[in-house]
C-alpha cells in the first residue's frame, strides 16, 4: 500500500538524484567536481535507503551490504571513467 509517507521519501528521493545529475551535467565542468558530487549523491542514495528500510523494520545486513555495493560500483564507474590523477 502507497501512503503519504513513501511518497514524500520517494519524491526526495528523485528530486535529489535529479538535482545531482543536474549539477554533474551542467554545473561542474572540472573532473574531481564531479566526482565529488557522483559521492556526494551516492552517500545520499545510500543513506537514503537505509533509512528508508529501517523506517519500516526491514533493515537486514543484506540489504545493508546491498546499498553498500551498489554505491561502491557507481562510484568506481565514475572514478574510472573520469579519469582523476
């Protein structure tokens, strides 16, 4: 069932995703900028659903290790694929 509460975390959800794809794309020009924000929307993102699972007492160590490991992917991805020195 959607309540009011899950549209209110999933609408942060997106306006945030969309607010740091805004800023990687159009706002920062310089490399180690946009990692920063690739890391900073990625902390976000996983921060995000923690809470979002422990609001409703389903917070398991694999659904922790799971958000841990996704957020260490993207950011590598973009690590490799931005090319830092």
């Amino acid at each position: 069932m959607f309540i009011k509460s899950d549209f209110f975390q999933y609408s942060l959800l997106v306006i945030l995703l969309a607010l740091g794809a805004v800023f990687y794309f159009f706002v920062f020009n310089d490399p180690f900028n946009r990692f920063i924000c690739v890391v900073a929307t990625t902390a976000f993102y996983f921060i995000w659903g923690i809470l979002h699972h422990a609001t409703y007492e389903r917070l398991s160590l694999k659904i922790f290790i799971e958000y841990l490991l996704i957020g260490s992917l993207v950011i590598l991805f973009f690590a490799f694929s931005l090319k830092l020195r």
